[in-house]
C-alpha cells in the first residue's frame, strides 16, 4: 500500500497560458521601466519628473532675468517716408455773408404775419403788420395840433397888422404935437403923452412881430409832430430791407412788441445762402502763419464724409480772449450751392501752410525722448558718436532734455524755426543706443520731417527709441517709463 504521507512528485509539464486570459498584475503592481521595484505607484515617479523640469526652467528664467535686469529696456517706432502737411488747425462757425436783424421801431400788438421760417422774400416785401390804431389816433391829435398852431399864427398876424395901425396913428399925432409945441400951440403935458404913445405902440409892433415868429416855429413843431405821427403809422407795416432767406422767426400773432428801450427782432433774414462764410477762431500763435488767399478744407458734424473748400478773406485784428486764451477770427468764403451747409454749423477747419512730399519722417515721440542717463555719460556719448555743440546738459532730468532741446524744438514748439536740430537715438544689437543728430523741417504734430543727418546714419525702416523701460532695481524714485 503506497505511502500517501511522501511528498508526490508532480510531472515536468510546462504551463500553458491562454491568450484570451492576460496575467494582470494588480493595480500599482504594474512593473516601471528602468528597473522600477513592483509595488512603486508610477503616477508619483511622472509627477517628479514635471516638477524637477519646471524648478529647472525657472532657474534659467530668473537667471536670463537677472542678467537683463542691469540695463533698461527700450521701445522704438520706425522710421517713415511719406510727406507731410502742416496745417493750422481751427474751430468756426458758418455763417451767411449778409444778415439782417428786421425789427420794429414802433410799440404794438403784431396783426399779421407775411413770412415764417425758410420763406424766401424779396426787398421791400411786407412781411409783417402791427396794429395801427393807437398810432392813427396818434396821427389825427398831431393834425389837429398842427390846425391849431396855424391858427395861432393866422392871430399873431392880425394883430401885427392892428399894431403897425396903431403904430402909425400914435407917430402921426407924435409928429403934429412936435411942431405944434414949437409956437406953444400945445403944452409940454401934451407932447410927452403922444411921445410915450408913440413908444409904446412901436413896442406892440415889435411884440406882436415876435407873435408871429413863435406862431411860425409852434406850426413848425406841429408839422414834425404830425411827420413823426405818420412815419411811425407808416412803421407798423414791416417790409424785408434785403432779398434773402428766413433764417428766424422770433414773434406769432397777437404777441406785444415793445420798442421803447431797444428795437425787438421779429426776422432773422440771410442775404444769399449759396455765397456764405466761416468765422474760424485761430489761436494767436497760429495766426502769423495765415495769408490771405489760402486755400482752406474744413468739414461739419452734419456731413462727416464730405470735405469743403474755401478761401481766407480776411483775418480780422480784433481779438477775443476766453479764459487767458487769445484767438482771431479769419474769414473763409466758401460757396454753397446746394445749400447743404445751414448757418450756425460747427467748422473743423484746417489751413495746410507748408507741405513736404516724400521725405523722411521721424515720430515726434521719437524727438521727445530723453535716454535714462545722467548728464556726463549723455555729454560722453555725444563726444563718442562725433556729435559736437548739442546744447548745455543742466542736470539729470534735463540731462538729454538739455542736449536736445534745440533738438526738439519742431516737436514741443513746431511753430518755431524750421531749420532746428534734434537728436534721435537708436537701439544697437548691443542693447545700447546711439545719438543721431538731424536738421529738422516741418511737422504735423506727429512726424517731423528730416531734412538732414548731420552725424550718424538714418535711413526709412530704421528703429528710433521712443521709450526706455527702466528695471525695478534702479534708484529709488527714479521713473519707471521715459
């Protein structure tokens, strides 16, 4: 009987697997490349990974960082070539050439009205009527007046007459009394009554002379009166002065007009709508620069597409100060013959004064940067570039300021001489700059027009630095941006 408690010994049969059943290992079992021990979780070895690449990428960064740190940044624009207009820009007001305020010299309630708004009247048009009643009773007491005073005249040249009767009788008895006291035919007593009548009436004669000349000067007065009467009677039918266009309607029917302290406007009445003007108020520092006969363009809110032309007539010495601002006004004639232009519009006007086509241009920005550095090293670097006499550095601020500001002028006083010098800088492959020293010309407040380089080389397509971008480790309160 074999003995079950020996160890059986089972045959060398090697195990088949079947591919439909894959041994998998258990989860986090699963063995890693490289040697990775089973149980090791591979998420974990991924994560080290990713985090040991980003310390060391941070390292590269903050080292480049540091490095960079030790100079400013700097900001640049291009160099152009185009042309250049430079024009005197203004604000204006259209207007018509002629307007006429119609209003009423007389006082009175408006009867009737011939006209409105647009209406299109001619010279001496009745385009408005006052109630004439009050003033034809006004008319009727001077006429009557006028009766009375010719009247007192007619009075005052009857007794003239009586008086040179009397006159005459009181000289006859005066003459006979004188020969007759001479063979005492009359006594003394006698002759000096006909001698005090005598007098007297020559004194009535004279008195009622007088009588007439006032009679005369109150008819006169009475006529003016009744002239006055009828010429205001005649002023409550109002009729347009000019041929033109209603502009503006300031009274209706049955509104009170009172003329006594200062004429009321009824019509506002344009000349001719198709010839008008703009009244341009230009700055004082512009004005010089303005000739009659130039060409102007201007545009309005109203048609924002279109452009129109006109021409200065006239710049007008009267100045108009508003808040210290100094302006004069320079008018453009301007023709308007579709009438699409009312009065009252807002103008932009612009006035090109010089115009350069196809030269190099510089950003005016370009113009007003001053390098972060101070006054010796902007004196060394001009010496180092061959730039000489670039103007007096004072200090810090206006280290390069100083140097260029002679440099600047078109920029920050573009109205001043065209022939001034300004320096440029631009940025080398070194991450320093260098000066350009140019003869400015004209600008349109944004380019200015190079007319020559005077030391160093600039050319269209060339980079010019127009801001420097200082590290965060550079002197305390020092600008961050220039």
């Amino acid at each position: 009987m074999p003995d079950r408690s020996a160890p059986t010994r089972e045959p060398n049969v090697t195990p088949r697997f079947s591919p439909a059943r894959p041994v998998v290992p258990p989860a986090g079992l699963e063995p890693a490349p490289g040697g990775l021990e089973p149980g090791e979780p591979r998420t974990s070895r991924r994560w080290w990974l990713i985090a040991g690449a980003l310390i060391v990428l941070a390292g590269i960064l903050v080292t480049l960082g540091t490095r960079r740190s030790d100079r400013p940044q700097y900001l640049s624009s291009v160099v152009q070539q185009g042309n250049i207009l430079d024009a005197v820009e203004a604000t204006g007001t259209v207007n018509a050439v002629v307007t006429v305020l119609v209003g009423s010299q007389v006082s009175g309630t408006i009867a009737k009205l011939n006209a409105d708004f647009n209406s299109r009247v001619r010279r001496g048009d009745v385009i408005a009527l006052i109630d004439p009643s009050l003033l034809q009773g006004a008319l009727l007491q001077a006429n009557a007046d006028l009766q009375n005073a010719r009247a007192s005249a007619s009075a005052a040249q009857a007794n003239l007459t009586k008086a040179n009767a009397v006159l005459s009788q009181t000289k006859s008895d005066y003459d006979r009394n004188s020969e007759l006291v001479k063979t005492k035919m009359v006594t003394q007593a006698e002759m000096d009554v006909a001698r005090a009548n005598y007098e007297s009436a020559r004194a009535g004669t004279e008195a009622a002379q007088a009588g007439i000349e006032q009679a005369k000067a109150q008819v006169s007065q009475k006529e003016a009166a009744v002239t006055i009467a009828r010429t205001n009677l005649d002023h409550t039918v109002i009729r347009s002065p000019i041929d033109g266009i209603v502009v503006a309607r300031n009274v209706d029917v049955g509104q009170t007009v009172a003329a006594s302290l200062s004429a009321p406007t009824i019509f506002t009445i344009a000349q001719d709508l198709t010839k008008m003007q703009v009244y341009a108020k230009v700055d004082e520092s512009d004005v010089g620069r303005i000739r009659i006969g130039q060409a102007v363009a201007f545009k309005v809110d109203a048609f924002p597409a279109d452009k129109f032309k006109g021409g200065v007539s006239q710049v007008r010495m009267n100045p108009t100060t508003v808040q210290n601002v100094v302006t004069y006004d320079a008018i453009i004639d301007f023709q308007n013959p579709e009438l699409k232009l009312f009065p009252g519009m807002t103008a932009y006007v612009t006035i090109p004064v010089a115009t350069a086509d196809r030269v190099v241009k510089l950003p005016n920005a370009a113009l007003r940067f001053k390098p972060p550095m101070s006054p010796e090293e902007v004196r060394a670097t001009y010496a180092r570039f061959g730039i000489e006499d670039a103007g007096d550095t004072g200090d810090a601020d206006e280290g390069s300021r100083g140097d260029a500001a002679k440099a600047s002028a078109a920029t920050s006083r573009p109205r001043a001489e065209r022939n001034a010098m300004g320096i440029v800088w631009k940025p080398r492959a070194d991450g320093t700059i260098e000066p350009v020293q140019v003869a400015l010309g004209i600008t349109d407040h944004a380019y200015t027009e190079v007319r020559q380089v005077l030391h160093g080389t600039l050319k269209p397509g060339d980079d010019v630095v127009t801001t420097a971008v200082l590290p965060k480790s550079s002197a305390p309160g020092a600008p961050i941006r220039r």
